[in-house]
C-alpha cells in the first residue's frame, strides 16, 4: 500500500497504530469508571482492565506490523512513514506492555486506581509513538506534551504518598520549564527557517538561507529541551527525585520508555532537521555525552537505596546513548536503537523485581534489604542478577552487545575519547550494580530478621523470566534484531554520514 | 567443531555436578572428572594436527553486521592452554574431593569451577578479539564465585568482590583498548590481526590502545599496580587457588601478552611499560612473600613474583625472550599447582597455615614433605629441577638486553632479577624448612598425619613433572615448547638450548649469588620482616584499593550534595542559567546582531505604562512572600497588558484579557484563600543574588532576543487573515473569525481543556473530603452579607447579561465573541455568589454546570459535525444572509451556533470552578489532616 496522503483517508492509514491506541486507551478509561470504588479494597476488575491495556498494546504492535507494507510517496510529510518510527514504536509498546504486566500486584496492593493508571500508561505511549513518528516540530511538541504530562500525572500518582506528590510537583515545575525551552527553541527555528518541517528546514539549512544565529539560538533551546527531557548531565536534576518519588511502577515505565521517546525524538530532530548544523551541535553533545556518564556513573556509586541507584543508572545509560548521538553515523544511530530496546527490557525486569522485594509498596529499598534475597528466593535471585549484569553489561548478556554497538559506532565516527570513557565508566557501575548481587548472594540477612515477604503471581514471574530469556538471547544472537535497528537507521545514516565527511578528528 | 565441543563440554556439563550430588559426593565428583576428562580427550585427538604445525578452526559468522564471528583456533598457544586447564583441571577435581568437607556444597563448587574451566578454555582457544573478551569476563564472575564460595568467611566475600571489581574493570579497559585495535586493524579476528604488527604499531591511537590492553592483562596477572587483589583472593578454598591462582586464571594476563605478542610487541614504550610493570612486580612481590607467615599468602606474593617474571620476559620483545616466557609458563604451572596443592594438605591436616605455628611437620607427614621439597626446589631455581631451566635462560636474557631503563646503568635489570631470584631461593627455604623441619610443634589444632592417596596423587604428579622436565627437558617438554613458541611468535623460533649445562657464564655466577644470598636471607629473615612491619611503612595495597573507594565514595557524596541537594530552587536555576548560556550563546559568537528595521517611536503614554508595568513586575517578585498583595501587583501587569492591546489596536485581545485577567484574579484570591497568608522565608542573601542575577541575565536575553527579531525582516502571517476573514469566514472581526472558523478546531480544543479543568478542580476538592460544615452555604452558615453591596449586584445583574449578550451578537464582525461574552457572564454571576451568598445563589440560578459544559461542547461538536453532513471537512464554516422584517438584512453563519457552545462551556466551566473553589470557608479546612475519610 503507498500513501500519497492526497486523500485525507491516508492520513489515518499513516496514524492507524496511534489512533486505535488512544481509542482503546479512552475505552480502559470507561471501563475503569464502570467498577464501583470499594474503599480499602483493590478493584474488582483490575485484571480485566490490566489485560485489556496489555491487548490493547497487542493490537497496537499488530498495526505496527502491518505499517511495514505501507510506504509514503513523500519522504518529508508530517507524518513519517519509516522503520525508524516503527521500531521505536516496538519499544515503547514493549515498554509499556512490560510495565503493566510487571506492576500487577503492586497497584493492587496499593489500591492505586487502575483504570486511570492504565489510560495514562497508554496515552504516554500514544505521546511517543508520535514522537518518533513525526516529522513536523508543532506536532513533536504537543506529543512530547502528551507523554510528559502523563508522566507528571503518573509521577505523583500514589496521592496519599508524600514523597510521591513532591516528585511530581518537581518534575512538573521543571518540565514546563524545559517544555518552555523546547518551545522557543521550535518557535526561533520556524523564525529563522520559515519552517516545522524537519526536511524542509533541512533543505533551508544545506541551501544556506535563513538566519544563522536566529537559527542558532533555537537549536541550543531545543537542545536544551531535548537533555532535559534525557536526562543528561547537567539537566538530569529532575531524574533521580522524580524517579524515586514516584511509585515504582511509574518510575520503571518512565526509566524505560520516557527515556526511549526522547532519544528517539532527540535522533530525529537532530538528524533529519540538523545535519547540516553537525558541526556546532556535535562538541555540545559530546561534552553532554562525557558529563553525563562521568557525574551520573560517580554519584550512583554512594547511592544506598536501591531504586536511586537505579534512576542515576538510568541517567548513566543516558550518557552511554548520548554518545551514540554524537556519534551520528548509521550504525551508531542503529546502535542506539538497539541498545534503547535492551535497555528498557532490563530496566524494567530490574525494577519487577525492586518491587517484589519492596513488597510492591515502598519499603525495603535499601541495598542491605537484599541481604540473602538471592538464597531466599532462588529464581527471582537469579533474574535480579541476570538483570544487574545485563544493565552493567557484563558479556552473555544484550546489555554488552548493546555497548559493544555503541563502541563500534563511536569508534566509527572517530570518538575514541568518548570511545574510552564510555569503557571506563562502565568499570565503576561494575561495582554499584554488582553491589546489589553482592549483598543477594554473598551476605544473609542478618539474625531474627524475618525472610522477605514474596508476592509474585505467575504472570509477574512469566514476564520476568521471558524478559531475563531475551536478555540472554540478545546477548548471544543479536543479529537479526541488530539488523532490524540498522535497517531502521538507514534512512538517517545517509545525511549523518555525509554530514561528517571531512570532520573526522 | 571439535574446538566448540572442547569449550561448550565443561560449560554445559557444569549442571552435571549440580545434579548428580543428590547422590552423592563421589557422584558428583566423578561427573565433574568425566566432563573434564571428555574435554580433554577432545583435546588430545587434536594433538597429532598441532604438533604437525597446523592449527585446527572452528569459526561460525555471528554479526555479519559488524565483521563478529565466532571463531575458536587451537595453535600452539592455545592447545599449551588448554592442555594446562584441563590437565591440571583434572588434578584439581581429584584433589577438591577429598579437600572439600563434609558441609560445603560440593555440587555448586564443581558447578563453578567447570564453568570457570569454560570460561577459560574460551579465552585461549578464541580466534576472535570479542570472543575473546567475552569469556576473559566470564573468567572473572566465575572466579567471584569460586572466591567467595566459602559463604561464612567474611574476607572471601571481601577477596572475591575486590578481584572481580579488578579483573572485570580491568577487562572492560581491554575492551576499550580491543574496540581500538579492532579499528586500526580493521578486524576483530585474531589470526588476521597477529599478522600486521608494523601496521597497528605505525598507528596513532597505538599508544592509549596498548595501555588500555596492558591495563587488561596486567589487573588480571596481578602486575604492580594491580597486584592487591590476588593475596586477598587466597580467602578461596585451596583448590581453587591452586588451580586459578596460579595455573590459570593469573596465566591469563600473560596469555595475552603471548597472543597479541606479534601485533604488540617490540617497540620501546612496549618495553618500558610491560618489563617496567614487571620488573617492579617481579621484585616487590619476592620480597613480600618473604615476608609473609601464612602459606597461602607467601604462595600468592610468589606467584605474583613469577608472573612478574614472565611479564619481564615478553616485555624484553624478542623472540628468544618470549620461548622462555612460554617455557617458565608451563613450568610454574607444575611447580606452582603443586605447592598450593600442598599447602591445602598441611592446612588439612594440621589446622592452621601459620608458618610461625607449623615445625617439624617431617616425621607426621614424610610424603607430604617429600613432594613440598621437589616443587620448591623447582620455584627455588635448584638445578635438576624445571625451574632451573627457565631460571637460567630467564638471566641470560635479562643480561642481554636490547633496550636499557637508565642509559648508562646497563646492569641495573640484571641486579633486580638476581635481587628477586635470592628472595625466591629464601622463601622457598622457609616453605621447607620452617614447616617440615626443626622442633615438633605442639600446638597443633590437628595432630598431623599424611593425606589420603587421592589428594596426594595430584601433588605426586606435578612435583614427578618437575623433575622430569628438570632432568630430560627436551623428551618431555621441548615439542610443546616448539609449537607454543612457534605461534607466540609467530615465526620459527631461534635457536635456543634446553640442556642443562652452558658452561661458567653470567647466568650461572648470577644463579650462584641468588643461591648464597638466599641461604643468608633466609637466616637473617627475622631482621627482614621485622624491618617491613616495622620502620619501613609499606603501603597495604588493600588499605588503598578501600581508600580509593571511599574517598569515590565520599566525593560521590560530595557531588551529590551539590547538585542534588533536593531543592527545586537548585535545580531551576541550572536549568535556567544553562538556558541563557544556550540562548546567549549566538550573541557571544557574534554570528547574530540587530537588522536594520525601523524602530517605533516612543510616546510619553506608552513610556508610563511600560514604567508601571516594569514596576509592577519587580514588585511582584520582591512581594512574593506576601501572598495576596504579590496577586494584586501582579493583576497590575494584567491591566496594563490590556493596555498594551488596546494601545496596539487589538480591541479583542484588550477585553479577552481583561476578562481572563478578572477572572483568573478571583480564582487564585480563592485558591490563596486555602494556603497560609505568607510564603516561608528560606532565602538566603547568597541565594537571592544569584536569582536577581539570573532574572537579569535571562531577562536580557530574551530582550536582546526580541530586539533582533523585531529588527529583522521577517514575514507576517496576518495579510491572509486580513484578506480572507470576510469572504472565508464571514465576519470583520478577523480575531473571532480565527477563533471560531480558520482555528475553529483549536477553539473546540480548548473549550474542552476548559470543561476538563472546571471539572477537575470540582474532582480535586471533592476528594480533599471537606466536610460539610466547613463549606460556606452549610446549613450552620452564619455568614452576613452587606446589604449596599447585595442590592447593588443584583441591579447590575441583567445589565452585566445584557452587555455579554451585545458582545456575543456582534462579536462575528466587531470586538466580541462567545468566549469574552461568556466571561463577562460568569464574572456577573460570581458577583452574585459573593454578594448574596452560596446558598441563596444557587437556589436561583441553573446548578447543574456539568450538564451545562456537556451541553456546550456537544454543541459545538455538533456544529462541526454538522459540516460533515454537506460534505465538508470537520467544522468548515458556512454562512449566509436574510432579509427580516424590521431588523433588515441579517447574516446567519453556522459559527453563531460554534460561538453558542463555546459560550456555554465557558459560563459553566468557569463557575465551576469558582463556585467550588469559593465553597470551602478557611485554610485549616482544607488542610489534608483535617481531611477525615481520606486514605
């Protein structure tokens, strides 16, 4: 099928996984509304709803798929119909999938009300396939908008939970600012090149029209906008509080799919629009690249609670995609979509398990709390550990393919100091992720103290065994799925490539 | 297909032990033996090929995409390897049986230790520079494992975290370095890679790859720098020791020097750097070892010493050097194995391994003794012995050296090898001699006796080894040593002699000197330790690898507490100060300036407002703290926005604003009516400076920002909103037609925002579970409303709804519109509310504003929908004209009924909100402690 888009109904053609997303999340809001609020008491249809989200996403994935017979005649519309957009789409369908199924048991144990979460799930899933999927800087502003309220809103979703409300109160403060910058920087862009498109401002660029500070000036905004909403070093204040603020279920989903949305945004802009401008942009990623590993790997390092430690690791993987950035040639940008779709199966896979162990509420988050966990708990001990090595990327598992990508594609590009780095740092997170599996097998709980309470319904353990399986899997055969990332990455590869010609140091 | 089968075997056959224990000890013992020895069978069928000089492949494409293959080679190198793992491998599985106690979990340690001989099978026999890596980090978690396999013993979990900290990091540089080397040589397959030396050696990025390679090999053969963590991984059961600690695992740093030794080699920083590292390691860590009263630990720092030794050798880069780093490497297996091996029986069967408590262990254990004395005269250099062998080519090389540390100072690498060679002989004497002979000791926690055969055997066969080698070098050892030697270097070796007599030369005169020196340090040992836990302050390596730690840790800290202290106002002013760099930016480049527009001129009205406005500003952010006073400066900046407006000739914007602005006041009066009076003061002088000083900054960029825009030429949009109001939409007023036609969708939009808004403020205080008798208009409701103020509003009531009334009607053509008609309504309404009171206004009025904001949006749903109806896209306008009796000509546009719908929304959503808000009497109310009923 070929969208020429001459015809309006094409339009919904090109759409079609994002409407029957943001239909279906409307029909789980309804759904939660039907079931009458039983105070103290779980909703009766939380199942139900949890897997009529989880089918939802299914269906969504299936659209996806079929999106891959469809082709645009036009290369620069709004809407872009490219395997870039749809493998981002994988991941952020997977990432919210993994989310839902994994938090099962702790939004019943807090009575969190489903109906809603799921929808705000969805729609932030909505957000970001639009993201990834457009190609005009009006329509990415009001995805991005989409998917951060949602975050907000998820943030501080545990209303009776203090730490959560002033999480979300923070990161909203700071999103509408950075949501300020993105927007400024979008308005000076359109000012200097008379455009939102992204190809068009492309052609204005390489044609050398427009204002070059007026254009300038915007790139740095969105620039601005763009590491905030990454999380890099010095922008990722926001990060760690929101993170551990927020309910775990809602700080797995935004480790992992936010992220991955905003990467795959950030990609696209600066790609598609800026290559032309590679050279002013390229040394202020680098340097965000560099900071963000180095301060974010050190500081988790004294990190004692569990779930800190996680969201500063987030930050960390940040810089390590950062780099990818920055390297900007085909098989790096393919690198880091590989390494995105890793990253966010075993950030969540991690953070199944930091809610397990914290009893699916907000205790037990220490690192002492998992004192003999792994002898107590053998299969989820393991899956804990297959995650941490993963995330460390210790060799057999995706978390190093994904790295060695990287490097490769870094090296590519002839970053070898970043090349370097990004080795470096990863020794320290050695000894902040192997910390935690330490302290599971090496020590036992101390005396007296009771074994921790385990409540893992069979899906929960289903899904984080499929997870920990793939995690395997990628780490001895990602080719095909590599394959698939660099297909994906084809498109930008060309105008990188070309791009960085003559400006290898 | 055999190599993958000889690397797979112990890997997946680690689950056999795990399994069979549930049968037994002997069970799982004798899998473990099996799965060994089925490997090295393997091994040996491949024997006849290698030792014809031809190297068995195994290769499979992995990631086409970046050139990965899983290839497996077994060249002379490699097949040495694999011969030492699983040989001694063999041995070590035979020993641990009976080492191992009654309670340890001996399934899990063949577990281990199977996967560990994977691992590093892996590592030699890989062909390809990933593969490699992969299972050199393999071989560190698997030995985390086995350290720390004695679970109870604290500094096992210590040891066992500080090698995998260091061998793993110490892997991950390697991978940097790997990744370079990859690129320079444009493959990651070893044997393509082996044959380009001058080319990577030519290369820029040759130095920061050999260093990051040399940081691999070095953390994991424990070479100075990085040679604390193998005394304190001698915590692991002796089996393990024996086998990682010094056949295997440390062997692997120096494999790596063997492998990468025709791409790496032969340049100087090579040499300053590996014989350097070893030089230094090769003679600190003899000198420790002396120094050392536990076995373990003396074995540890000898072994340490030994692979300094052999460092030093592939360091020297010639190809000579290096057949005697591979001879001494085999060697050192032998004798090495042996003694931990030993050490294990004596701490098996006496207790302890303080060489200050063990004496005279001779008449309980003579076997014991015999074989400790063959394999420490082989690390001791005695001739006869294999370590003699290497020993003496090892001076012969170190005298003929290419290059030199100090110029002028030729014989300073010979005086350090004889150095650590007589430190050598005076631990292997203490080895001996303070154990098995003098006085009996007394004190034992076991009284002693020898072992049961199976642990002897091991021992028995590599001390049988040493002698052999020792006596008939050439039978035994010489065709490994050819092919090993042949593939390390990568040529046909030199001419070299395994015979055991060279003549009087300077490698004898140098053993002799070690010999006579080691014999008087030994006796004078006491003065030597003393001086080193005495005056001579030696730096403890674990002190400073805990140091490092915790001064990362502390500066972590530190970090963290500057930038993340938790406070917003920290975090925004980053945010903000990086905002105005990014945006000021263009500016300092000079790539950006003012155009050449012209300017507007300033009239004296306009200079007024702009001064109040300003003011107003300022005041706002100075009065901040004082809540209510700070809403009305800042209404103040509303006011004179809309004289802004109107000033500029944008009637519509001026009332829009004026009635948001009214309206917007009365909601936050009401929202600050739930809060304390005052803002908390928590500002310090130092914080206050810093956020003047960024307002100002950003202040001024925008400025400068909007100064050059406005000066510049830049294309308007407004022409075709002029040109095309009338015939497009309908109307004159070109504002409401935007709204309600050319952005008609955006105004449905944002009706909608506004029901969700008026019915989210209703949801929030519905759930805050205010009582109701804290709610004004509650039946208990004392409250007295002034009469002037209550007549008053209810006269200009109609005459307020009138005057939206106008507004709406003619708002198509001339300032107006539903939106500014619906605020004017519901800021008269709410006059009502506060005049009369709750409760007498909703008696009155319609209160179902939910049914109202439905009611509204859906009919301004309706309109769009409607278009759809005439084939037209959602919400296209449609108008007409008619002629009516005495009113004239009258236009009826489809947007009037848009405008009725926005109208409505507006109305209800606002006095919802309001209303909701205005119920609630006092703060303490909506404080959430008072909130009973809330979870």
């Amino acid at each position: 099928m070929t969208l020429d888009f001459v015809s309006r109904a094409d339009f919904i053609w090109a759409l079609l996984p994002e409407i029957v997303l943001s239909c279906w999340a409307m029909a789980i809001l309804l759904v939660g509304v039907w079931e009458k609020e039983r105070p103290g008491l779980p909703p009766r249809n939380l199942r139900l709803l949890a897997w009529l989200s989880v089918a939802g996403l299914a269906a969504t994935a299936g659209v996806n798929g079929w999106l891959y017979g469809v082709s645009g005649t036009d290369a620069s519309g709004m809407i872009a119909l490219d395997s870039f957009r749809l493998f981002a789409n994988w991941i952020f369908l997977l990432g919210a999938a993994l989310t839902i199924l994994v938090s099962l048991p702790y939004i019943a144990k807090q009575r969190l009300q489903a109906g809603e979460f799921y929808t705000l799930v969805l729609l932030a899933t909505v957000g970001m396939m639009v993201m990834a999927g457009t190609r005009n800087l009006i329509l990415l502003f009001l995805a991005i908008e989409t998917m951060t309220i949602s975050a907000y809103v998820l943030t501080a979703y545990h209303r009776a939970d203090r730490r959560s409300a002033e999480a979300g109160l923070k990161y909203f403060i700071l999103g509408a600012f950075s949501s300020a910058f993105l927007l400024y920087g979008i308005a000076l862009t359109w000012g200097a090149t008379g455009s939102v498109n992204l190809a068009e401002i492309a052609q204005t660029i390489e044609a050398g029209a427009g204002f070059t500070g007026l254009l300038m000036a915007g790139m740095a905004l969105l620039g601005v906008g763009f590491a905030f909403k990454v999380g890099a070093v010095p922008f990722h204040m926001w990060a760690p509080d929101a993170y551990e603020g927020a309910p775990s279920p809602s700080t797995a989903f935004m480790a992992a799919a936010v992220k991955a949305a905003s990467f795959a945004a950030l990609l696209r802009v600066f790609l598609e629009a800026f290559p032309g401008l590679y050279e002013a942009w390229y040394p202020v990623m680098w340097w965000l690249a560099a900071l963000t590993m180095l301060v974010a790997n050190l500081i988790a390092l004294s990190q004692s609670s569990v779930k800190r430690m996680l969201a500063y690791s987030s930050v960390a993987h940040g810089g390590y995609l950062l780099v990818g950035v920055t390297a900007a040639n085909e098989f790096a940008t393919a690198s880091v979509l590989f390494y995105l779709l890793v990253y966010t199966i075993m950030t969540i896979g991690a953070f199944g398990i930091v809610m397990i162990v914290s009893g699916h509420g907000e205790e037990r988050l220490q690192v002492d709390d998992y004192a003999g966990f792994g002898w107590q708990q053998p299969v989820l001990g393991v899956l804990l550990t297959i995650f941490l090595l993963a995330l460390a990327g210790f060799p057999g598992t995706a978390g190093f393919m994904a790295k060695i990508f990287l490097l490769q594609g870094a090296v590519e590009s002839q970053l070898w100091t970043l090349a370097i780095l990004l080795a470096l740092t990863t020794v320290v997170s050695y000894y902040y992720y192997l910390r935690v599996a330490w302290y599971m097998w090496m020590r036992s709980a101390d005396a007296g103290e009771p074994a921790i309470p385990v409540v893992a319904p069979g899906i929960v353990r289903f899904t984080l065994i499929g997870s920990a399986a793939v995690m395997i899997y990628l780490g001895v055969l990602p080719g095909a799925v590599l394959e698939g990332a660099i297909s994906a990455a084809e498109h930008f590869g060309v105008v990188a490539g070309e791009a960085f010609m003559g400006l290898a140091r | 297909m055999t190599l993958l089968l000889i690397v797979l075997l112990p890997l997946v056959g680690a689950l056999l032990p795990a399994w069979f224990i549930r049968w037994g000890r002997n069970q799982s013992a004798l899998a473990a033996g099996v799965v060994t020895g089925t490997a090295f069978a393997l091994l040996l069928s491949l024997s006849s090929s290698v030792f014809a000089g031809e190297v068995p492949r195994a290769d499979w494409t992995w990631m086409s995409s970046i050139g990965l293959s899983l290839a497996f080679m077994a060249d002379g190198l490699g097949y040495l390897f694999a011969f030492l793992i699983l040989g001694i491998g063999l041995l070590v599985v035979l020993y641990a049986r009976y080492y191992l106690s009654e309670k340890d979990p001996m399934g899990r340690f063949y577990a281990y230790l199977l996967l560990f001989m994977g691992a590093m099978l892996g590592v030699v026999l890989a062909d390809n520079l990933i593969v490699l890596l992969v299972f050199w980090e393999l071989t560190s978690l698997t030995s985390f494992l086995l350290i720390g396999y004695w679970k109870h013993l604290p500094e096992g979990r210590q040891g066992a975290r500080m090698a995998l900290v260091v061998t793993g990091g110490g892997g991950l540089a390697m991978l940097a370095g790997f990744i370079l080397l990859g690129n320079i040589a444009g493959t990651y397959q070893l044997s393509e890679i082996l044959q380009m030396g001058e080319v990577i050696q030519a290369h820029d990025l040759y130095a920061p790859m050999l260093v990051l390679v040399l940081i691999g090999a070095f953390t994991k053969s424990a070479q100075f720098p990085f040679h604390f963590w193998l005394p304190h991984a001698m915590a692991a059961p002796t089996p393990v020791s024996a086998y990682l600690h010094s056949a295997t695992m440390v062997k692997a740093g120096v494999f790596l020097l063997a492998r990468l030794f025709p791409a790496l080699s032969g340049t100087e920083l090579w040499f300053f750097l590996v014989t350097g590292a070893g030089a230094a390691t090769l003679l600190f860590a003899a000198y420790v070892a002396l120094t050392k009263h536990d076995l373990k630990g003396l074995l540890a720092y000898s072994t340490v010493s030994h692979l300094g030794m052999i460092t030093v050798l592939f360091g020297i880069g010639t190809a000579a050097a290096a057949v005697v780093g591979i001879f001494h490497i085999m060697n050192h297996a032998a004798f090495k194995a042996s003694l931990f091996m030993n050490a294990g029986i004596v701490d098996h069967e006496t207790g302890t391994r303080d060489i200050r408590r063990l004496s005279g262990l001779w008449a309980a254990m003579p076997i014991t003794g015999v074989l400790a004395i063959i394999a420490a005269a082989a690390m001791a250099g005695v001739p006869l012995f294999n370590g003699f062998l290497s020993k003496e080519m090892f001076f012969e090389q170190a005298w003929a050296l290419e290059y030199q540390f100090v110029e002028g100072v030729p014989w300073l690498l010979p005086a350090i090898v004889t150095l650590a060679a007589l430190f050598s002989v005076a631990y292997s004497i203490r080895l001996v001699w303070s154990v098995f002979f003098g006085p009996q000791a007394e004190d034992l926690p076991k009284p002693p006796h020898d072992p049961p055969f199976g642990m002897l055997l091991p021992v028995g066969i590599l001390a049988a080894l040493c002698i052999v080698v020792g006596i008939v070098p050439v039978l035994v050892a010489g065709p490994m040593l050819a092919v090993a030697a042949t593939a390390t270097i990568g040529i046909a070796p030199p001419e070299y002699s395994l015979t055991l007599w060279h003549g009087f030369n300077i490698p004898l005169l140098m053993t002799a000197l070690a010999f006579v020196g080691g014999i008087v340090a030994y006796w004078k040992r006491w003065a030597i330790i003393g001086l080193h836990e005495g005056p001579l302050p030696f730096p403890e390596a674990k002190r400073i690898f805990d140091g490092t730690i915790d001064r990362l840790a502390a500066f972590s800290h530190g970090t963290t507490a500057a930038l993340e202290n938790g406070s917003l106002q920290r975090y925004l002013a980053l945010l903000v100060g990086a905002a105005v760099v990014a945006m000021g930016w263009p500016f300092l480049t000079g790539s950006w300036s003012a155009g050449p527009g012209p300017g507007t001129p300033l009239d004296g009205m306009s200079l007024v407002v702009w001064a109040i406005l300003v003011g107003a500003a300022v005041a706002t952010a100075a009065l901040h703290r004082r809540r209510i006073l700070a809403l009305v400066v800042v209404s103040v900046v509303g006011l004179m926005l809309a004289l802004a407006f109107v000033h500029l000739s944008a009637p519509d914007l001026a009332l829009t604003q004026l009635s948001v602005e009214v309206v917007t006041v009365v909601l936050l009066l009401l929202a600050l009516h739930l809060l304390p009076k005052e803002g908390p003061s928590e500002d310090s002088i130092g914080r206050k400076a810093r956020d003047v000083g960024l307002a100002v900054a950003a202040g001024c960029a925008v400025t400068a920002m909007a100064w050059v825009i406005l000066t510049n030429p830049v294309d308007t949009i407004s022409g075709f909103h002029l040109a095309e109001s009338y015939p497009g939409g309908g109307g004159t007023n070109v504002v409401n037609v935007i709204l309600v036609d050319f952005r008609g969708f955006d105004t449905f939009g944002e009706i909608i925002v506004l029901a969700i808004a008026g019915l989210g403020i209703y949801a929030m205080i519905d759930a805050l579970g205010v009582p109701d008798r804290w709610k004004i208009g509650s039946p208990d409701d004392e409250v007295r409303y002034p009469l002037l103020l209550t007549v008053i509003t209810r006269l200009l009531l109609p005459l307020a709804l009138l005057v939206s009334m106008y507004l709406f009607l003619r708002g198509h053509n001339q300032p107006g519109g539903g939106f500014i008609a619906g605020l004017v309504t519901a800021v008269a309404l709410i006059l009502q509310y506060v005049a009369s009171g709750i409760g007498w206004t909703t008696d009155r009025f319609v209160r179902d504003y939910h049914g109202a904001i439905a009611l509204g949006v859906l009919a301004a749903g309706a309109t769009g929908l409607g278009a759809w109806l005439f084939g037209y896209p959602f919400l296209t306008g449609w108008f007409d004209y008619f002629e009516l009796p005495i009113i004239g000509e009258f236009e009826l546009a489809s947007a009037v009924l848009f405008d009725i719908g926005v109208y409505l929304t507006v109305v209800a959503g606002v006095l919802l909100m309001l209303v909701n808000m205005g119920k609630i009497r006092n703060a303490s109310a909506a404080a959430p402690d008072a909130a009973d009923g809330e979870g």
